[in-house]
C-alpha cells in the first residue's frame, strides 16, 4: 500500500460515537502512516496513524489528541488497533480509548492526552473516508504495509475483545475473523478475504481503490510469514517489500529470517535481482553465531549455497553444483527432521539432490548439527556494486512482484516460483504449528 489507498464518500452518521478496528503489518518505520482520516472540506483533519517516531496519535477535531507512550517499530509482526469512541461519556478519560493488541493504552499513558469535551462531534464518520492516507487534498503520509480485517461500526463502541481474544495457551492476542457487532449504517467491513473492498457486512458499504495497487498476499493475521530481520547493527543495507529486499551497499553483511526453526521441513525463495561482480551465499544460520558482518558460512553451524557453484560451512568450501547470478532463483528446503539441507537453481535441486529421501539425505549438502535453532538468511560482499537479493517465504511475493507462475505446494501454505518438496511448508505461524 505504499501509494495506495482506499476512499468512500457518505452522508454523514454518529460524529460522537463509533469504533474502528483492523490488523496493521507495517513495512517500514520512520515515516508518518495514516491508518484512516476524514476531515471537514476544510483544514481540519481527523486522523488515526503511525507517527514517523513509531508511536501512534488519535485526531479528534483537533480538540482531542492522544499519542501514544510506547513505540511500535516491529515490521515482522501485525498490531490489531482498536479506536473505541464516546463523547458522551461523563469521565473524560472514558471519551476515546485506544488499544493495541488488546492492551488499553490509558494502562501505559500518553505523551500527548488531550481528549474533547462531552458531546463533542469530529470529522471522521462525517463526509468520506480514506483508508491508508491523508486527506486525498494532500496526496501524503501513505501506509506502507499489509492491512487486513477493517472494521467501523457508525454509532457503536466496541472494545477490542469485540474483535480479538487472547489465547489461552501462548497467551498471544489472536484475531477474532467474525466479530458479533452491530456496523450501523456507515458501518462497514472489508479486507477480511484477501485484498477485496467489498463491504462484506450486511451494508455493502463498498470501498473505491482511490490510487496505486492493491494486491493480495497470504501473509494475514492468523498466518504470519518470516521476513528479513530489519532490526540490525549494520548500516550498509537499504529496506523494501516488506522486508522480503536486502541491498548490500557496502561490504560483507548478512540478513536471516524473522523465525528460527528447531525441528521440522521448511522450504524457501531467493531471487538474485543483481550481483553484478559481487559474492552472495543462501543459506541457514545458528541463531547464536549471527555476525552481520560477515558470511553465514564462516561459523560451524552456518551452512550455504554460494554464487561460485560450491557449498560452504565452518570458513571452508567444496564442489556442489552450478554457479549462480543475476536472474536466477535460489530454493532451499531445510530438513531438521532429518538434519538435512537442499539446494535448488531454478527449480533444479543441485547434486541431483532428493529432500523427500528423508535420513537416506540423496544429493544434500550437508548434515546440519542437531538442536539448535536456524534461520534461514543470505549474506553477500557488494565488491563495489550493489548486490541485490529478494526472498519469498510463501507469502507469494519477491519483493513486490509477485511470483509469475505459481508452483505446487502440497502443503496448502505459502505461494511459491517453483514446487515445494512433499513433506515441506512455508516459514510461517501456521507452518510451525503444523
């Protein structure tokens, strides 16, 4: 969504009391990301959003102002807001409640507390909506991120267990995907399957795609997929798409999956968008040897696929299969089952490797020391020039660009270039708890 946006013009309903509720994966920090606006055809903007430094504001009629205490910066995971609004309310601090993973803010304070007066009516729920941007006037501060499950309910507030629930097992604030609310007549629901603007309550409240390209993804509130740890001590990388992009503008560096697995089969994309006179490896990486600075394959328990055909492990290299470049796709199917790891070039598993040949390990690079938690990553040297490399962990994407022609996954997660080895699943929530 990082030009896109959404819009909806209505007549105006309840400007004292309305709930609205979605589930935010941010793409990137450090910049303003409006959530929703409405404004009066004049200056005033009504307005939920990201501050650029990660904390969150609520715009009441400028009359209220809440921001937010704590910072949300993290890129890997989705924050469910919920803005619970009343001005009816005799107490003051009951007139706009804000939370996020069904936490009540007011439990963390705010900066900035400023709420309106009693009765007072704002702008949102007035004369339009826009969903992922500024006032349209303005053309700016677009969401940069994935957005699924918004709902408003006109002249209804709901607390976020209307929408979420706790799980009583990881004590994870997990979605509620049919809330039993009450929408109103602005009220509406969309985003809930896929990237459709559909209304799908009762209202047909139909959105419009006011700008840019919506495009759907698997990743989604009860399927969350790894991405690129954007949080590192290196400063020679640029970030995009989510953090499925790493460019390597300057020397050795490294990025490796947000999820790290113990046990199980996993399967995964790179694309070499550019390598032009550079070194890049994929691979898997111990947890507790990560060095940004340095290739995976220096450590005992970094185990890669490098661009010079050969395998590397331990500060050592051999002989494994082709060489690889620009435009070429990367799998790698990983087998802690069996403590096996597999290497493809375009769909062609290198050393006419089998990943479904079990603790028989046919064609495998490696045999992957035991009981220790990995990630999937990718290092590279740049050499002067940019080396550019973009990762696919199911959710469909390198990147932003989609895969172009959809290979079979027997497993039912994840979206990738090629087919997905039998027994294998993408690196998300669902395929670790499979």
């Amino acid at each position: 969504m990082a030009t896109t946006y959404l819009s909806r013009s209505i007549s105006a309903g309840n400007l004292k009391k309305w709930t609205f509720s979605g589930w935010f994966k941010k793409s990137s920090n450090g910049s303003e990301l409006r959530l929703t606006s409405s404004s009066d055809n004049s200056s005033y903007d009504d307005n939920i959003r990201f501050n650029s430094n990660d904390t969150i504001t609520i715009i009441f009629r400028n009359a209220g102002v809440l921001t937010t205490n704590r910072k949300f910066s993290d890129n890997s995971a989705y924050y469910h807001i919920v803005v619970k609004v009343d001005t009816d309310q005799s107490t003051v601090n009951d007139r706009i409640i804000l939370y996020v993973n069904g936490v009540d803010e007011r439990v963390n304070g705010y900066s900035t507390d400023s709420l309106p007066g009693q009765g007072l009516t704002g702008y949102i729920n007035s004369n339009a909506f826009y969903i992922g941007v500024t006032n349209p006037s303005a053309n700016s501060n677009h969401f940069n991120g994935i957005m699924s499950h918004v709902h408003f309910t006109d002249g209804y507030a709901y607390d976020a267990s209307a929408f979420g629930e706790t799980d009583a097992t990881t004590g994870e604030w997990r979605i509620n995907a049919s809330p039993s609310i009450t929408m109103g007549t602005n009220g509406f629901t969309i985003l809930k399957d896929g990237n459709t603007i559909t209304d799908q309550s009762s209202n047909s409240n139909n959105f419009s795609l006011g700008g840019g390209t919506l495009t759907n993804t698997e990743d989604c509130p009860s399927n969350v997929f790894a991405i690129l740890n954007a949080i590192t001590p290196s400063s020679n990388n640029n970030r995009a798409g989510g953090t499925r992009h790493f460019n390597n503008s300057g020397g050795y560096d490294m990025r490796h999956s947000t999820l790290a697995v113990t046990k199980g089969k996993y399967y995964a994309e790179f694309y070499i968008a550019d390598m032009t006179g550079g070194f890049t490896i994929v691979g898997i990486q111990d947890t507790s040897q990560f060095d940004d600075y340095n290739f995976m394959t220096n450590s005992s328990r970094g185990y890669g696929y490098r661009s010079d055909g050969t395998k590397g492990n331990n500060n050592s290299s051999s002989s494994f299969g082709n060489s690889f470049t620009s435009g070429d796709y990367i799998g790698v199917a990983v087998d802690l089952d069996n403590n096996k790891i597999y290497f493809s070039k375009n769909g062609v598993w290198q050393n006419s490797g089998d990943p479904t040949s079990g603790a028989t390990g046919t064609g495998s690079a490696f045999d992957i020391t035991d009981n220790y938690d990995y990630c999937i990553a990718t290092s590279s040297n740049d050499a002067g020039t940019d080396q550019i490399t973009d990762v696919n962990f199911g959710n469909g994407y390198f990147n932003v660009t989609a895969v172009s022609s959809a290979g079979t996954n027997a497993s039912g997660n994840g979206i990738f270039e090629y087919d997905v080895p039998t027994g294998f699943t993408a690196l998300s929530t669902k395929g670790l708890n499979k």
